[in-house]
C-alpha cells in the first residue's frame, strides 16, 4: 500500500469476492425491499487486470429482483463468471436492468449479452450509449489510421508503435461486439428508484463523455465507477475524435461535485477496494494532476515539447501498447490544459509534430 493509500480507509481490508462470487458491501437493514449492495469482481487480460461490477436488490412494476451496475468486457470467461453468478447469488430471481456508468469496453462489452439474456433494458447517458454504438457498429472508430496519425502528430513517430496502433482498429468492436438497439437516458441530477431507494445520477467528464455516478444518501454509498478510483488516477485523454479537447480541466471540475457527499461516503471504485476518505481522495487528484502539470511546464519552459518528448516526464515506468495509447492521450491532455490556460503555445514544426512551449508571458 503507497502513502496515498495509508490516508484512507478500506472498510473490508484485503477481503475481496472470488471469481463467481460475491460479498455483500452494504446489507440492507430489515427485510423487504430495503435492499443491499453486492461486490463482483472479475479479471481482465490487461495492466489493468479486474473490474468491480455492482448488484443491487431491486424492485420495476411489481417484479422483485437485481439491477446490474456495469458488466465486463464480452469474452467467454466474464461469461462463464456471470452465469455462475446467475445460479448461486441471484437467490433465485431474475435481473431487471442493466446499468453501465460509461461506454468503455469494460464497462459496457457485454451489456448485449446480460441485457438479451434477461430481457432487461439498459440504462445509461446517452452521448455514451451512441460512442458506443460507434464504436461498436463503425470500423477504425477507436483506434486504426486515424488514431497512428493523430499520434504521430504529437510525436510518436516509433514506426512498429504506429503500426500497432493501427492494427487496433477493431479493437473496440472485439471487446464489445454490440450495443442493445434501446436505451433508457440517465442525466445528471436525476432519481433512480433502485429497491425503494433513491439513487442519485452523479455526470462526469473528462475520462468518458458522460459517465454517471450513482450516490445512495440513505446508504451513504457512492458508485463511483471510473471517476473515483482508490488507487490509481483515472485516465484522462485526448483522442483524434476531439483532437482540440480539454479533458483535464473537465475531469477536475467533475470530481469537485463530489465535495458536497459526507466525508465517511462507502465509494465503490470500478478498480481497486472500496473505500472511504472520499474528501480525501479527491485532494489527492488534484495535487497529483497539479504536480504533473507542474513537470509538463518545467520541460516547455526548457524547450518546445511534443506529446512524446513529455511522455517519459509523466511515466517513468515501462508501458506496453495499450498503456502507451492512454500515456500518449493522458500527455497530449496535461499539454492541452496549460495550452488553453494560455500558459503555452503551441505551433507545428517541418515534420508536422504539434510542439508547445512556454508562453511569453508565462
């Protein structure tokens, strides 16, 4: 555990549910329709390697059962886990709805799947339902040519590295081979009646186009998804679909709409354990993105930069493909807030490479 980590708390230790298994993170009192949280978590063949996904005890027009907070990418072992999970902790009833926080393949890659199988409908935003609708039904959408030349635009130019990206162009369609073809919206501010209790839609942008939190006041819980990880910080990027973006300064606006929910709040990260220090956590973020901000602004000042040339300033260990892809769009977003702060400028040399630099007046 780093020193971060030591400033909060994880109410359940080292305790974590096995695969096809879940524990219950917060019971409900009594009996009825007063309903509990349970805890999945399943592995992924990345870095990055499980997500956590949600089950809430839930009531629609009279029929008792669960709704399922997001879903895991769509391969026969997430599967094989959920059918599991069908037989030994649904007690017996069915699954009503699909909830996916944002559009992300680990999110959303087998909403199909759950949402065909149980005929449940799925509820998310709806600019993250349509990315992902794109993403999934639209060739080189993610990745590909367009993603190589956006890349090399910003410096990365390592030939076997944009080759690679543009072999990733159905990189999306894999991991989430289809979209259900109906949708429920959820907006920022609105109610969810979840099991006779209130759930309140929390927007987030920045790391998705519109991702949505969930926070139970009567619970004191907040599923956070990706917006508020224990651990790691959440990746914020600039993609060739927006390529004039400024998702850091989003990210950072996004995560101060936590500041109002108590102090003690259970959040329930998408990666890592729940936890509590929510306050905490997001004091944390934002010195962790100011400190590399900081560093960005110190290499422009000493020359002008590219995407690439900051790259090893942000991440001094190792990365693979995947990585590199979310390095590059993390350094091309920390670039872009100084940048739309007026603190760099930025130009475009010989080789067509966007390099920026200090501002005069900086």
């Amino acid at each position: 555990m780093n020193e971060l980590e030591h400033q909060l708390h994880y109410p359940f230790g080292d305790t974590l549910p096995g695969p096809g298994a879940t524990l219950i993170v917060a019971p409900g009192p009594g009996s009825g329709l007063t309903p509990g949280v349970k805890w999945i978590r399943m592995a992924l063949p990345f870095a990055l390697d499980h997500i956590n996904l949600w089950l809430l005890r839930d009531e629609i027009e009279g029929r008792q059962g669960w709704s399922v907070v997001d879903c895991c990418i769509s391969v026969d072992a997430a599967k094989a886990q959920w059918e599991t999970i069908f037989t030994n902790e649904l007690e017996g009833l069915p699954v009503l709805r699909v909830i996916v926080t944002h559009m992300h393949p680990d999110h959303i890659g087998l909403a199909y799947w759950l949402c065909e199988k149980w005929r449940a409908p799925l509820w998310i935003s709806a600019t993250d339902y349509n990315m992902a609708r794109i993403g999934s039904q639209i060739a080189n959408s993610f990745g590909g040519d367009s993603a190589a030349l956006f890349f090399a635009s910003h410096g990365l130019n390592e030939p076997a590295t944009i080759d690679a990206v543009k072999g990733r162009a159905s990189y999306f369609s894999t991991l989430v081979p289809a979209v259900p073809r109906q949708f429920r919206r959820m907006m920022d501010s609105d109610l969810l009646n979840i099991g006779g209790r209130s759930w309140r839609c929390i927007s987030g942008y920045g790391h998705a186009p519109e991702h949505i939190s969930l926070y139970c006041e009567e619970l004191g819980v907040l599923i956070g998804g990706d917006m508020m990880l224990p651990r790691i910080s959440t990746n914020v990027s600039v993609f060739d679909s927006e390529p004039e973006s400024n998702p850091l300064q989003l990210f950072l606006q996004s995560i101060d709409k936590f500041w109002p929910l108590p102090a003690d709040t259970l959040t329930l990260p998408s990666h890592g354990k729940p936890f509590t220090g929510l306050h905490k956590r997001i004091e944390q973020l934002h010195a962790h993105h100011s400190d590399r901000l900081t560093e960005v602004m110190q290499a422009c000042t000493q020359k002008p930069c590219s995407a690439a040339d900051v790259l090893p300033i942000m991440f001094k260990r190792k990365l693979d493909l995947h990585q590199t892809t979310f390095a590059m769009g993390e350094s091309i977003a920390h670039l872009h807030a100084l940048w739309f702060d007026g603190k760099l400028q930025r130009s475009r040399d010989a080789a067509g490479v966007y390099r920026f630099k200090a501002a005069a007046h900086a």
